[in-house]
C-alpha cells in the first residue's frame, strides 16, 4: 500500500513535507488511483448524464428482466425502467423537489409515499456511480477516508454513503453504499463510452442479485417528457 501511495505521489508531484506531514491524504491518492484506472478524472467529472442498459436476475422472485437506468447529474434525477414477462414499470427519484412517481405494474402512475421516497432518495444519494462523478468533479460536500480493511469511503454530513475496494490496477472490484458492508463484487471495467469505463458485469457475493451490462450512454440529451408524469400513462 505503501509503494502505491509512493507511486501515486510522484507521478502527482506530492511528497510529504520536511515535518513528514503528507500534503495529500492516502484516501485521496486512493481516489486518483481508482478514477486513473475507469476512465480518469477529466472524463468522469465532464459527465452530466448516462443511459445504461442492463439484464438482471433476484434470486427473490426468479425472474429475469431488463433494465434502463438514465441519470440526469446536472437535474440530480434518475428514471429507471425495469421490464420482462408482463412486467413494465417506471420509476422516476428527483433529489431536486417533490417531482417523484412511479408507474405501477398495472401501469397505473402512481404519487410516491413519503416513505418511499425517503427510501428512494437515500439510494440515490448512495448510487456508486453517481458518486464516483462527484469524487471526480471534487464536490466540496464529499469527504475521502480509508476503511479499516483499505477501502476507499466516501461521506457526507457525516456518514458514509458509499464505498470501493480495487485492486493493484486500481479498479473496482467490491463496492456498495452506506453500512452494507457486503456490497456487491463487479467484475472488469471494460464498458467504456466517452472515455468512461462502467463494469461489464455486478452481483451479490452470494449470487441472489446479479446484472450484465449490455450497453451504455454518457453525456446524451435528456429529453423532458421522459421526466414528465402527465405523459407516463402514454408510452
């Protein structure tokens, strides 16, 4: 770990100083480490929006379906659209106010309880990807820290939101949010589009949720009506 740092250190231009207070943290030469190897930092702070396509299996209704997950970082909002064997539903998080809904399985829109939003927004405030762009863009609310077994922490307000374990190249290998410390392992970072990697496949250790990305999209127009309840009944 040590080499590492060392390493990372001098290709940055840091070294400690004559006290031998490092003038950067381990956490963030971590970061540097871990965005160098996806993409690296000028691409993933540039981004302001992706669509990602993927297969998915939960092992808790054993079905399979697809989902489009299309995230709004300038708008802080993200629509997901799940749908397989008499299953079409749409959801929309919008961290920015009360603009969150749903549409049903029935396909029926629907307001979003309190409740559930709550749930929604603390998920979205979590999402790893999310925060890997806001690591990359240095957002001021976020603070870096390393965990007792070296992985990469992320908080705010003072609780950590989310986590990376990589490896030697600096990839991801295991990552997850807030106090699930399970998480879910991924596996190469070879989905790349505009220079930002994603990993090509994810899963619970024990296999009860696992995901195929398929395909995916950076930096694309984010049309409104798909925003739009009012027009949700007609697509």
């Amino acid at each position: 770990m040590i080499r590492t740092v060392l390493f990372f250190a001098a290709m940055l231009g840091i070294w400690p100083n004559a006290a031998g207070a490092a003038t950067t943290s381990d956490a963030e030469l971590l970061a540097e480490h871990l965005l160098l190897a996806i993409g690296g930092r000028p691409a993933w702070a540039g981004v302001t929006s992706t669509v990602l396509y993927s297969d998915q299996y939960r092992k808790s209704d054993g079905t399979a379906v697809g989902a489009v997950s299309m995230s709004d970082y300038e708008r802080s909002r993200l629509r997901i659209d799940t749908t397989g064997a008499n299953l079409q539903q749409i959801r929309i998080v919008d961290s920015t106010g009360d603009r969150s809904w749903r549409v049903d399985r029935q396909g029926r829109l629907e307001k979003v309880a309190e409740d559930s939003m709550a749930r929604d927004l603390r998920r979205y405030t979590g999402h790893v990807y999310r925060t890997l762009q806001r690591i990359a863009a240095r957002d001021p609310k976020l603070r870096l820290a390393t965990g007792s077994n070296g992985s990469l922490e992320v908080h705010e307000g003072g609780t950590r939101i989310a986590w990376y374990l990589v490896d030697t190249r600096g990839e991801p290998y295991s990552m997850g949010a807030y106090d699930d410390n399970v998480g879910v392992i991924c596996g190469p970072w070879e989905l790349e589009k505009r220079g930002v990697r994603y990993p090509t496949w994810l899963s619970r250790p024990d296999g009860s949720w696992r995901a195929t990305l398929k395909s995916l999209a950076v930096n694309t127009h984010i049309d409104e009506k798909l925003f739009t309840p009012a027009l949700a009944a007609d697509q």
